[in-house]
C-alpha cells in the first residue's frame, strides 16, 4: 500500500489515517460480584475471570489501579436456583 505525501500534509488527515491504537485509558475492567463472603471463585466458561465476594475485592482493585485501568463494571454474579430474574 503507497500512501502518497498529500496523507501526511496536516496533523488532521494524518490522525483519520494513522492506525488504531490502543492504551490503557480505553479499557473498561469488568468484576463479577457474588454474594458472601471470602469468595474468588474462577468463572469456567472464562478462564482466568473470577466472581468475587465485595471482601475479596481489594487485592484485585489493587492490581486494576497498578495497570492504570480507569474504570471497572460491577456486574452481579446470581446464585444458583436464584428467583429473582
């Protein structure tokens, strides 16, 4: 692919043709929470994701605020035979 010099002539056409680029500001973190206590408990459908208990989840915001994550979703983790949906 040849990107003549006429791409490059200001720093606004050079932003709509520069490549995506990620960075850590684009990220949201999401946590799944569960009812209880002093649980970590590894989701099986996907590996290396856990369900926390809301005592659990100081080591793990510890890590998100270490890669500069700026923001997390809390989504709740129903139990099993639950009614409420």
């Amino acid at each position: 692919m040849n990107r003549t010099r006429r791409l490059r002539t200001s720093e606004n056409i050079r932003r709509l043709v520069r490549e995506t680029r990620l960075h850590t500001d684009n990220f949201i973190y999401p946590l799944f929470i569960e009812e209880g206590t002093h649980i970590k408990n590894e989701i099986a459908s996907m590996p290396g994701v856990f369900r926390y208990s809301i005592d659990e989840l100081a080591d793990e915001l510890q890590e998100i605020v270490a890669l500069q994550i700026p923001a997390v979703i809390l989504l709740e983790f129903p139990k099993k035979g639950c009614n409420r949906f």
